[in-house]
C-alpha cells in the first residue's frame, strides 16, 4: 500500500515528529469534540437551549484564527517544538477548566480561550512535520496528520460510550487535561526542524508575515475560501450528528457512540487513502474526487432508515470529507513560503474556519424551524457544501512537490 510505503523511507527521528504531530492534533481534537457529545445535557444543566450551548462551538472557530497567528508567529521566530509544547498545555488547561464552569457564560468564556490555544496546533504540528520528512512521503504523513482530527473524534466516541453514563458531561471535561502528558514526550523525543533551524541562521533577518506575502494576497485570499468550504464540509457533517442521533432518532448513549465510532473509522480511512493518492494524482484532483464522491453519499447519511444504513452511511460519507481533508496539510504547506510556513497555513486555515463558525447554530437554527428536522438541514447543507468545495479547489493553485528551505516554496501552479 502506497502509505505504508511511503512510512517506510522515514527514519526513527522523522517518525518520532511525526507520531508527536499527529498525537497533537488527535488530543486538540479529542478536547473539542467532547462538547459535541454532551451539548443536550449541558442545556439541560443550565436551563437553555441546544442553540445557545450550540453557540460555544461558534466561539470555539472563531477564535482559532488568534491562536493560529500568534503561535505561529512565535514558532516562526522560536521554533517550532518549544511553542507546540506551549500550546498543548494551554489548550489541556482551558478544557479541564470547561468542567468547573457554573454558568453557560463562565463556560462560553473557557471555550473561546481553549479555542485560542486550539487554533496554535495545528499549523505548528503540520509545519514540524512536513519540514521534517522527504518530500515524496508528504501525502501519506499528511493523511494521516490530518486523521488525528479524526481519531480524536473517535477517541472521544470511545470514552462518551464508556464513562459518560458515570461521570457525566463535566467528567467527560476533566480528561481533557491528558494531553499535557504528549508534552513530555515531545520535550524527550522530539527534535526541532531542519528547514526553520536551517533558516533561522540565514545572514538576512526572517521577514515578518506582511512582509513575506506582499504579492500573495491573492493567494492568501483564496486560502481562506477554500478553508471556509473544508470547515464547513468538516463542522456541518460532524459537530451536530450526535445531536441529531438523540434529538430526532431518539438513541441512546451506546448507540450514538457506536455510530459516531463508525463515522471515525470512516473519516481515517479516508483521510489515509486520498492523502497518499495525491502524491500520484495531485493535490487538487483528489480533494475534488472527495468532494464529488460525498453528495451520493448523502441519502444514506440523512435518512437511513436503520442503525445499520445510517452507519453504513456515515461510514461513507465521513470517508469523502475526511479523504478530501486528508490533502489539506501538504497542499497549504507547499504553498507556503519558508518564512511563514508555521503561520499562514495554520492562520488561513482558521480563518476559514472563522468565516464557517456559524455552521452548528445555522443547522440547530435551520432544524429548529422544521420541526426538529437536522436529517433535512444537515442533507441540504452538505450536498451543497460538497460542490462548492469542489468548484473552488478546481480555480485554485497547486505546488506538489514544492522544495522547503529554499526560501520560498516553488511558484504555485496554476
């Protein structure tokens, strides 16, 4: 299988980054998800409803772009491995904190600071990673980079079915510290970059972020549409499901797990398989071969009229949207420049994500005012997610293979 294969030319020190990378994004997003399990009965707890617990999702987006470009401003000048082990303990903090909240506001408050330091991870870990590893391994270190996203979905799966009936929603809260223990082993294991300490010694001063993307915004631009169509493909097929398991099929807690354990597995199989692909095909085909193999998928997902045919189906559909995902590491590392690698990926990143952090209370809103409907609004939402993600990728550039740490990535192609 090409992603072994491509695991296979990495060395014990590139495997080590890797594994740390991909650990850090797995806990990042455990952290996040565990509130999408739990927002019912945190409405329940502070007399309100879904949309307003909704809302802390929203807060959490939105306030990712700031921890994207301030982490990764310091981890271009002090790089990268001292800042990740910052962030991973702020962003375990902020998530432990969420379980001593006494009101929905002290909690909306938590969420955006956790969404701060959750914003810093992401564009750091990739940065560390991609810098780090021969350029031809790119496309299945970043599937399966990305696909921490996905185990950390899983992970939380895993302990919502075994320990939420006995903890309950601020238990589920307080294992969130765990992911400062990845901090120790980064600080024993983990070496720094090649590229950014190559760099770091280069006679000319590193310039800042404005001054390295004069003459990009364009580019720049595009990055953050595309980002918003991805977070929006991701957050809309994601963040209400389980929800939508309880509210409208009436399941119970084993049940919305096993099924959200099921779209997990989905997602990493995907995301495995399309990020290696683009290594032979290109970036951009294989995110728009995702893309377009998701709206058929849709029915299913929605309106399976079983537990069997709605996991057979959010098996499927999770595989087109994380399989498109699974790129989306080398293809914004390549497109960046040298100087600014651990910032614009990360800081376009979130801004899209920003621009699309309405998506849960738009679909608790949209379900709201059909009855209860989230089959219709989530379906609708998708399908039309999906060709919009599709039609923007296509009118974008692309840098396969870009050389890192020759000041500049190679001039995308169009």
């Amino acid at each position: 299988m090409v992603f072994f294969a491509a695991l296979r030319e990495l060395d014990g020190p590139q495997r080590k980054v890797v594994l740390a990378s991909f650990l850090g994004w797995t806990l990042d997003a455990f952290d996040y998800f565990l509130l999408v399990f739990v927002i019912p009965e945190v409405a329940r707890d502070f007399h309100v409803g879904v949309t307003e617990v909704a809302f802390s999702l929203t807060l959490t987006l939105a306030m990712r772009p700031l921890g994207a470009y301030l982490f990764g401003r310091l981890a271009d000048r002090y790089g990268r491995r001292p800042v990740l082990m910052a962030d991973i303990i702020l962003f375990a903090v902020f998530e432990a904190a969420s379980a001593l909240a006494p009101s929905l506001l002290v909690l909306l408050i938590v969420r955006a600071l956790f969404g701060i330091a959750m914003g810093g991870e992401w564009g750091i870990g990739a940065s560390l990673a991609m810098e780090s590893i021969p350029p031809k391994a790119r496309g299945a270190v970043s599937g399966l980079l990305q696909e921490g996203y996905a185990a950390g979905y899983l992970l939380g799966g895993l302990c919502y079915l075994l320990l939420f009936d006995h903890i309950g929603w601020r238990g589920m809260f307080a294992l969130g510290v765990l992911p400062a223990l990845l901090v120790l082993y980064i600080r024993k294991h983990v070496p720094e970059s090649p590229v950014w300490t190559s760099t770091r010694h280069a006679a000319a001063p590193r310039p800042g972020l404005v001054e390295t993307m004069r003459g990009r915004w364009k580019l720049f631009a595009y990055l953050v549409v595309l980002m918003m169509a991805f977070n929006m493909f991701s957050h809309g097929s994601q963040d209400m499901y389980p929800t939508f398991l309880k509210a409208q099929h009436h399941f119970d807690t084993r049940t919305v797990a096993w099924l959200t354990i099921a779209l997990n597995i989905g997602a990493i199989v995907g995301g495995l398989f399309f990020g290696a692909w683009s290594e032979r095909i290109g970036r951009r085909r294989a995110i728009i071969i995702a893309a377009v193999l998701a709206v058929p998928m849709v029915p299913l997902w929605a309106y399976g009229g079983s537990v069997v045919l709605l996991g057979i189906g959010v098996f499927l559909l999770q595989m087109m949207v994380q399989g498109a995902w699974g790129v989306v590491p080398v293809h914004l590392n390549e497109l960046s420049p040298d100087a600014v690698r651990a910032t614009l990926p990360g800081f376009a990143y979130q801004t899209g994500n920003l621009l699309a952090a309405f998506t849960a209370p738009f679909l608790a809103w949209v379900a709201a005012q059909h009855g209860g409907d989230y089959a219709f609004a989530m379906a609708i939402f998708i399908a039309a997610v999906a060709v919009l993600l599709a039609i923007v990728t296509a009118l974008g550039p692309e840098a396969h293979g870009a050389r890192f740490g020759e000041g500049a990535s190679a001039s995308p192609a169009a």
